[in-house]
C-alpha cells in the first residue's frame, strides 16, 4: 500500500488543466518517474511520469506529455485492485 508520505511527497497543488485522460500536460509542470510499487500493479506504464493531485494519481506518457491514466482511489492503492480510468494505451481496469 501506498502511504500518506507518498501522498504529501508527490501532491501538487495548483494546475492549470483539466485532470482526466487524453489532456497533454504542460511540458512545465512537474512530474515525478512512476515508483516501482505502481509500476509492478500495472507494468505497462513502466519508465511513465505521474503527479498527484486531490488525492488522485495522473499517469502522464513520458514521450507526449498526456494524461493517460487516472487512479480513482481516494486513497493509498492496494496493490491487488488498482482502479484506473485509462486510454487505450493500457488495459488496466
């Protein structure tokens, strides 16, 4: 499970976008290389950025710069049940 300094650590505070999947992020803002725990619940994403926001995770593509994930957890994640809002990139669910 992810804990709450995973949360406060990677959260950002102010954008200028809309969060959801097929939006490209600024090339400005920051983002932060996916942890392997994530990584390991969906490989796909593997070498992806990420951002945290109103306690949502938002998969960027490290090439394109889009949001082509988006947690729906109000929470840590547990690893056997991620729950993903994606693109057609990866068939999490």
């Amino acid at each position: 499970m992810l804990n709450r300094r995973f949360w406060s650590r990677f959260s950002v505070r102010n954008i200028n976008f809309d969060v959801r999947v097929g939006i490209v992020v600024p090339r400005s803002f920051r983002l932060f290389v996916l942890p392997e725990d994530l990584v390991s619940i969906v490989p796909c994403f593997r070498g992806f950025r990420f951002f945290v926001f109103e306690e949502e995770i938002g998969i960027v593509d490290p090439v394109t710069f889009e949001i082509v994930a988006i947690s729906l957890n109000s929470g840590p994640i547990a690893p056997r049940r991620p729950r993903l809002r994606t693109g057609p990139l990866c068939s999490a669910s």
